[in-house]
C-alpha cells in the first residue's frame, strides 16, 4: 500500500447528490425511468452509481453526466452571471422508481 493511502477521507453518500431537478422536462423523462440530479463537479460515474444504489435502493442501469457551462443573460439592461453545474441523468431498470415528493 502507499503512503498515505489508509488517510483519505470518507465521502458522505449525500455528498454526491445536491439536489434533484424538477423541470417539464425531467418530468416527461421519468415516464422512461429516468431520474436527473444535480451533482458536484467532481461526482463520476462510477461513485454516483453506488451512491444512489445504496440511499435509494434501485437498480442503475445507465448514467448519462451533462456539464452546463457558466453563461451569462441580459436581464432589465443589466448583464447577470449564470453559474453552471454538473448534471447527471440516471437510468433505473424498469418498473422502478424514485418518489422525489417525500424527500430524504
């Protein structure tokens, strides 16, 4: 082993997930079993499938990651910053899902 390895830290479940998205097109997306969260810049694929295998207790078949970038929108005359963010589209087997109503 090298050194240092035994130090790394633990990585709470809860910090690979910010926050789901809830637009109307996420909506229509959940008819095809497909869940899409805001995750952290430096969430991957791999770590995401496990976290969201362990809180949810689904099964995931596919996970699709979308980085939108900052961008900038002028409101009222006035130029505004958008900040981006990372987002992951998540493919659960059929007949399962994730109820985003009731919280965590």
């Amino acid at each position: 082993m090298r050194r240092g390895m035994h130090n790394m830290e633990k990585i709470h479940l809860y910090d690979k997930i910010l926050s789901p998205l809830l637009t109307e097109k996420t909506t229509n997306l959940s008819s095809q079993n497909k869940i899409v969260f805001k995750v952290p810049y430096a969430a991957n694929k791999k770590n995401l499938k496990l976290n969201i295998e362990k809180i949810f207790k689904v099964n995931v078949i596919k996970i699709n990651i979308i980085n939108k970038q900052n961008r900038t929108k002028i409101t009222r005359g006035k130029k505004v910053k958008v900040s981006g963010y990372k987002k992951a589209i998540i493919t659960l087997k059929k007949g399962q899902n994730i109820d985003l109503t009731t919280g965590i």
